[in-house]
C-alpha cells in the first residue's frame, strides 16, 4: 500500500489503478453502475445509446489524467473538462449520481482501500466543474 501522500505523483495513480487495463475495467464498471442506478438515469439518457466510445473516453481520460500515457489526447484531442460538458444540463443532483457510479465501480475494483478513497476525492473536482448549473 502507497501512502495517500504518493497518490497524484508521477504514474503512482496510475499503477496503482493497475494500468490501462485496469482502468479500462473501472470505466466499463462504472458504466455498468450508470445503466443499473435510478439516480443516474438522467445522466444516462445525457450518453448515445451505445456506451462503448464513452467507456473509451472515460478510460483514456483517466488514463493520462492519473499519471499514464495521454491516451485520451492521442486519440481525441486535448480535453477541456467544462468545455467538453458545457452542452449538458448538469447540476448538483447529476455531478452527485455521476459520483455515485463512480463509487460503485470503485468499490467492484480491487484497489487498495487508500486508492479508492483518494479517487473519489480527486474525481470530484472535475465532476464539479462539469456543472453547468446551479
């Protein structure tokens, strides 16, 4: 186990979510929480019928956004969080059910118990600036 301080420097998040495989096994969880949740079905009727590119992007953006290679970048383009949601109707309740999956996924995966914790917390700062109301 790393220490909570090692999280967020160099690759640590990355490894310690296990690589893009094991990224990519918590954006199809995180998916899964979203398709099964009624608290999400409005944040899930914001994504096309087919999850299979936003379980791409999802893993990608996590990818070099936890220390990994620029995934996301090499495929998509840069990102802009708010930027990339600003057409969305995003308040308070769906910032909160898209951490809800989150903290289901993240509960499926096998990380260490200090990892998912600091995820989380780190995850709620781009979910906040995803909001695009109050």
């Amino acid at each position: 186990m790393l220490l909570p301080s090692a999280y967020g420097q160099g690759d640590t998040s990355f490894q310690a979510a296990g690589g893009e495989a094991g990224l990519r096994r918590l954006a199809e969880a995180f998916y899964a929480a979203m398709e099964r949740r009624p608290d999400a079905a409005l944040i899930r009727a914001m994504h096309p019928d087919n999850l299979d590119e936003s379980t791409d992007k999802l893993a990608r953006f996590l990818c070099g956004w936890l220390g990994g290679p620029p995934r996301y970048r090499e495929k998509y383009g840069p990102i802009s969080i708010p930027r990339a949601h600003a057409h969305l109707d995003i308040g308070p309740a769906e910032r909160d059910a898209w951490l809800a999956c989150m903290a289901e996924a993240l509960a499926t995966q096998d990380y260490a118990d200090d990892f998912k914790a600091y995820l989380l917390r780190a995850l709620a700062v781009p979910a906040e600036r995803c909001r695009t109301r109050d």
